[in-house]
C-alpha cells in the first residue's frame, strides 16, 4: 500500500511517527511550553477562519506560484527551520535541504542544526536559507554568517523570540538534555525504537555541529540551556541595525506577533517579517499569530513581505494564513511527522499532501490565484 492511500492527511503522518522514535524524540518533536495553550490556541484559530467558496467561476487550475523577495516558488510553503532535526531522524538537515532543492523551495537550516552549513549548502542547491540566534560577540556573529554566505545560503533570519531559555516541562521529564547524555533511560527508550536506533548509531549522536568551535565545555548540558543559549543574546534595534549593515543578501526577522514590533524591525533594516510564536515553545501567553496577522499587514502596507508558521496541518490552513494577509508560509514540524515516520519517503510525501490539498482546495474554493485568498475570508475571531 503507498503512503498516499495509507497516510493521506498530516495525522497520519503524526501517528506513524509517534511509534518509530524514541519517547524522548517525541517529546522534543512533539512538546510546546507550559500547558501548550499557546500552540493550542494557534491550531484552533485557524480552524475559525472561514474562506467562502466561489462558483461559476470555471476555475479548473489553480496557480500556487508566489514570488519572495525576488524570487519565484512553485509553492506558497518552504521548511521552516527546526533545531536539532538530525535527533529527529538521522542525518535530517541534508535530507530536508534534498528535497526542498528538488521542489524549488526554501529550507532554513537553524544555528542549533545537527549539520553545519558547510554540510548542508552542497545539498541545498539555490534553496538555502539560515536561521540566526543571535551571539552576543559580534566576532562570533560575523563568523556564523561568513560561513553560512560562503555555503551559498543566500537568505538570513534573525530569530527574535528567545531572549532567554524556555522551561518545556515534557522535556525535562523525558530526561532529554542537550548534548545529549546515554542515560540508562534514554538508551532504554532507543532500544524499543531499533529503526531510530540502529540509524542513529549509524550517523553518530547528534550534536551542534555549527556552534562546537564556539562552545564553552564547562557547562553542563540541560534540556535548553545547550551551546547557543551559552553564546546568545536577546538582540534589540541597534543589534538588528549592525547585522543589517554586514548581510548583504535579504533579511528576514523572525518570531514577531506585535505590528508595531513589525514596523520598528522594517524601519531597523528588515526586508521582511517572520510572524511566529516559535510553535509555542517560548512563551504560553501569547495571542494566536494567526490573529496578528492582518495587524501587521496593514501597519507594514503592502510591499513589505510577510511570512507565517504556528500551528499549520494542512493546505487549508497555509490558504488561511495567506487570507489573513501572509505572503508565504513555514512548515516545521508537518514536515518532521514526515520524517520521523518514513525518513526522506516520509517527509517527501508530506510535502505532496500540502501540494495535494492546496490543489483541491484552491480550486473548490474557485480561487485562481494565492493573492485571491484575502476576498475570500468571511470570518476570523479575534
């Protein structure tokens, strides 16, 4: 049976990947922070936007291009970046970097990957994008862009939501910490995954390989607080300002939900804004992103590009969050449910059941182009 007939839906994927790993991947995988209202909160705010559907219109065939920052995508969608994909399933980020070269569209590789740069920009092709936290030494900085530039990564985020270490309650009680310790827990929870298991001694443990050369060995490791808490920074305008002044290419901040958060990171040397709220591993309290977004439409105009993630399960909702005023949307972990189950098959396929829905929703909805959606929308709750 092919996973197209098997595993048709996003859930699917969930569910298969649940039993292929460790209980501790799940739960670093799967978690938000606090009680998870905040994730919560942003899957059932999608769920109450409603795109009235338009007929008579002898819409066959729907046109899911967009154009980003001067460049054209074939899919209004690309990776959004996940740390520490390689604990996932092995070897994650070049597997991830393949297939969004193969498809055309972007894959952000994170400062915490379990891959470098070096390693993945072979893989990425003209797809490749890099997500920043930001170090507080701007040597440090500069040297963690140089080498991303250099690997071809043409793109950089600035990720701006994790001023400090989150406390995710499901990761300390899966004992997870980062670098990770072969505690007779969790070698017992990877022995009743063989599959992940015999992968992963394959390939090695996972580390975070990018930030090794700068690591302080001192510390010991914890469910966050791994190398890139040690080395970072809560950056602020002036530290916008001077990584704006040394990355020529464009650059993206990531993880406002605020419009006038927005309008001052534009104003700072931003080409676009990253609307996010980290999938809820950061801060619980947050509003729904999906609720922000027209705010921050309208406070940027419509010239200055909008990105969304945070809670996305399906083509219908990346529809959604294009009504609500995105221009592009980030999968994170839709696409990991992927990996996690199947390896490269797995996250291969869940990429076509976006494309799949997309397809068919767009064109049920009569909507021939993705800049339509926003005439569509007849309900949101804010």
């Amino acid at each position: 049976m092919t996973l197209e007939l098997s595993h048709p839906a996003i859930e699917d994927l969930k569910r298969s990947a649940r039993r292929r790993v460790p209980h501790f991947v799940w739960e670093y995988l799967d978690s938000a922070v606090g009680r998870e209202t905040g994730r919560a909160f942003a899957e059932d705010a999608l769920d109450q936007i409603r795109l009235m559907p338009h007929m008579l219109r002898g819409i066959t065939d729907s046109d899911l291009t967009v154009n980003l920052m001067g460049r054209q995508y074939p899919l209004p969608f690309g990776f959004a970046p996940v740390g520490m994909s390689g604990l996932i399933w092995p070897d994650a980020e070049r597997i991830l970097a393949k297939i969004a070269a193969r498809e055309g569209i972007p894959y952000t590789l994170s400062t915490v990957a379990a891959a470098t740069p070096e390693e993945v920009g072979p893989k990425v092709g003209d797809q490749g994008w890099f997500q920043l936290y930001a170090p507080s030494d701007p040597e440090v900085r500069r040297d963690i862009c140089g080498r991303a530039r250099d690997a071809g990564f043409h793109t950089l985020v600035l990720t701006v939501d994790l001023a400090v270490a989150s406390r995710r309650e499901r990761l300390q009680r899966a004992r997870l910490t980062n670098p990770m310790r072969l505690t007779p827990r969790i070698v017992l929870d990877a022995a009743r995954r063989p599959a992940w298991a015999v992968a992963t001694l394959g390939k090695g443990i996972p580390k975070l390989k990018t930030l090794e050369r700068y690591a302080d060995t001192t510390r010991r490791g914890s469910a966050t607080a791994h190398i890139g808490y040690q080395i970072r920074t809560a950056p602020d305008l002036p530290y916008l300002r001077a990584l704006r002044e040394e990355w020529a290419g464009p650059l993206v901040v990531k993880g406002i939900i605020s419009a006038a958060d927005a309008e001052h990171a534009v104003r700072a040397g931003a080409d676009a804004i990253w609307v996010s709220n980290h999938g809820g591993r950061q801060f619980d309290g947050a509003p729904p992103p999906v609720h922000q977004l027209p705010q921050v439409r309208a406070a940027l105009g419509p010239d200055v590009p909008v990105i969304y993630d945070s809670g996305l399960r399906s083509g219908l909702d990346i529809m959604r969050a294009l009504a609500m005023g995105a221009d592009f949307c980030m999968v994170g972990r839709a696409v990991h449910y992927g990996l996690a189950a199947f390896g490269a098959r797995g996250a291969a396929h869940a990429v076509d059941i976006l494309r799949g829905q997309l397809v068919a929703d767009m064109g049920n909805a009569g909507c021939a182009r993705l800049s339509d959606l926003p005439d569509h929308r007849v309900l949101s709750v804010s």
